[in-house]
C-alpha cells in the first residue's frame, strides 16, 4: 500500500522500529483483529490496536457500560453508562484513529454464532471474563484454525497463552471448566484495575507480533504474573496427546455452550 505523508507520520515509530518496518506496518493495516471481550481486557487491547493502525478491528460484547466497569474498563467514560460497550468502545476508536474499520456485534459468543464471527479474522483476542466463554473461543478458534489469545485476570493475578494450529490450546493446560465455588469471578473477588491493563496490552502485542511476523509469540507457554509482587514467569507447556479437543482421539468435535459455575463467596464477619 501507499501511505501517505499524514500515515507515515502516525506510524512512524513501527516503520522505524527494527522487525517491523514499512512492511510489518503494511501488514498491521491490511489485518483484522477479533476481540471477543470489550472489558478489562479488551479495552486496552483496543486502544492500543487501534493507535496501532489495524485495518479491522471487530469488538463483541452483549454487555452495557456499568458504573462498575470504569475502575479498569478504560476505553468507557462515565457518560457512557447505560451504552452499549461495542458501541462505546467504537466512538472511541475512532477518535484515536479514524482510519481504523471497526465491526460491532452487540451480543454474546454462543455455540450458534461464533464461528460466523470469528471466520473473517487473522487473529483472535479472548478478552472475556467466564469459563465458558473461554472453552467456547478456544473449542471454535481450534476446529476452524484460527489463532488465538487467552487472557484471563483475578484478583491481582493474570495468565495469557497464545494458540496457533499445532501448538498447545487452553484444553490441553485446563481440560475443562472447574466445579461450582472453586473459581470466584472478578465480580465476585474483585481485581485491581491496572491489572486489566497489564494483560490486555499483552495480548495486543501479541496480535502485532503475529500480523508483522516480528518476535516469538506465547505458543507452548502460560505467561503468569501477581502484581503484588510483580512477578512474572513463564511456563512451558505441551500439546497434550489426550487433549479432548486437539489430541490423537478428541471427544469434542462439535461446539457446545459449557454452564456457567457459580461461586457463592461467603464473606467473613467482624
């Protein structure tokens, strides 16, 4: 493509940056990114695509703003409570960068629509705050070859792997989701707002990574961090032959919605 001086100037930092250059940033601006998730983590995920340039960012969320979410849902302003996510997200987008594309789909990734969803996409960005929303992503991203970006936040902790065709998926580390009352939601345990941030910028650098070619990416790796600490570790992690989706004899060949487990936190008295 033919940037003009206006774009080689916004840009200007990748197209000098070694590994990426005018043809990664070529390629940033032809991909199209999928964020399922226009939460914690997809709202730094968007911002930073977008400043980016990516030519297509699709956003999915069937949530409203709430006043909740603007402790780390960064890409929402208190006048946006009661506004669709997609929809709020989308307007500032294009503030950042109106050359961005952005596709809204104001529901929620089910059994019977994610593949429609997620079929146009280079790269998918799992920003979404539930396990069965996490199996689903990475059951579909799997079957139909696409790659992928887990995320996930609780507390002061975060975790991130990525998935390309042949590498490790989130089956093979957590075959499926866990029982009633062993995993508190964020709602329900709380999480600091920067930590949301933390993770989601890495996912968006992953998707980056993967349109430019530029870098290793997160395959057969589990990215943990507490910030508590500021602790970061990577763990490595294999394909597992007897992964349900992706090993020798897999048992989930068609897409399900898993039921969501509820944790009942009881609070200490005094």
């Amino acid at each position: 493509m033919n940037f003009t001086d206006e774009q080689l100037e916004r840009y200007s930092r990748h197209i000098i940056l070694k590994n990426v250059g005018i043809e990664g940033q070529e390629k940033i601006c032809a991909g199209k990114v999928l964020i399922i998730g226009t939460g914690g983590l997809g709202a730094p995920a968007a911002l930073y695509l977008a400043a980016a340039g990516v030519g297509v960012l699709g956003l999915v969320d069937g949530d409203v703003v709430d006043r909740t979410n603007l402790q780390r849902q960064v890409i929402h302003f208190t006048p946006d409570i009661g506004k669709p996510k997609v929809i709020s997200a989308q307007e500032k987008i294009a503030r950042i960068n109106p050359e961005v594309k952005v596709k809204t789909y104001h529901t929620l990734a089910l059994a019977h629509n994610i593949n429609e969803l997620i079929k146009d996409y280079d790269f998918i960005i799992d920003a979404t705050d539930n396990f069965p929303a996490k199996f689903l992503i990475n059951d579909a991203c799997v079957l139909a070859g696409k790659p992928f970006s887990h995320g996930g936040i609780l507390r002061f902790d975060g975790q991130t792997l990525t998935h390309l065709p042949g590498t490790a998926c989130y089956r093979c580390v957590f075959s499926a989701p866990p029982p009633k009352d062993l995993a508190p939601t964020c709602a329900q345990a709380g999480v600091l707002g920067a930590v949301a941030g933390m993770l989601g910028t890495i996912q968006a650098a992953e998707a980056l990574k993967y349109l430019t070619g530029a870098g290793e990416l997160l395959t057969d790796r589990l990215l943990i961090f507490d910030a508590l600490t500021m602790n970061y570790r990577t763990v490595k992690i294999k394909r597992n032959e007897n992964c349900p989706l992706c090993g020798k004899q897999p048992a989930i060949t068609q897409l399900r919605d898993e039921e969501q487990p509820v944790c009942e936190l009881k609070l200490k008295k005094g």
